[in-house]
C-alpha cells in the first residue's frame, strides 16, 4: 500500500527527529496498533546511537499515526521517543 505523509507532518519531521524514510518504513513494516477517533497507528524501534537536543540515545522510537484514503495510509502525524 502507498503511504504518503499529510504536509503537516512532513514539516514536523526535522524537529521531532525523523525521517520520511523512517515513517514509511514504520508504516510498511511497523507494529500496528488501534488509535483514537479511529485511526491505526504503527510502531517501529531503530538504531540512532547519537545525540538528541544534548542527550546520547542508544535508539529511537518512530510512531505514525494514519489514516486509510483512497487505498493509501494518510500520515496524520508522527511522534518519535528516544530512548
């Protein structure tokens, strides 16, 4: 299925630390979970090994948050836990 990213999201990306690339993975090949009012969401682990806003992280979290629209996941937002 095609996952495309609404533009709100997108813009988000950078300062929440993702990747467009890590979204649609996590959508493609993520946990898949029930959401509110409706939505799925999707859930995947990566490797980051670096520095988050001064902090050292071994690994983040990419949540996606979706909609299903015209055969498509709609990516209303995304949340990203380091951890």
């Amino acid at each position: 299925m095609i996952v495309r990213l609404h533009p709100h999201a997108a813009r988000r990306l950078p300062e929440r630390g993702a990747t467009e690339a890590e979204v649609v993975a996590t959508v493609e090949n993520g946990e898949r979970f029930p959401a509110k009012l409706g939505r799925t969401g999707f859930r995947r682990n990566f490797p980051f090994a670096g520095l988050w806003r001064g902090h050292p992280y071994a690994n983040k979290q990419v949540e996606a948050y979706t909609v299903e629209e015209d055969g498509c996941w709609l990516v209303i937002t995304v949340l990203v836990r380091y951890y």
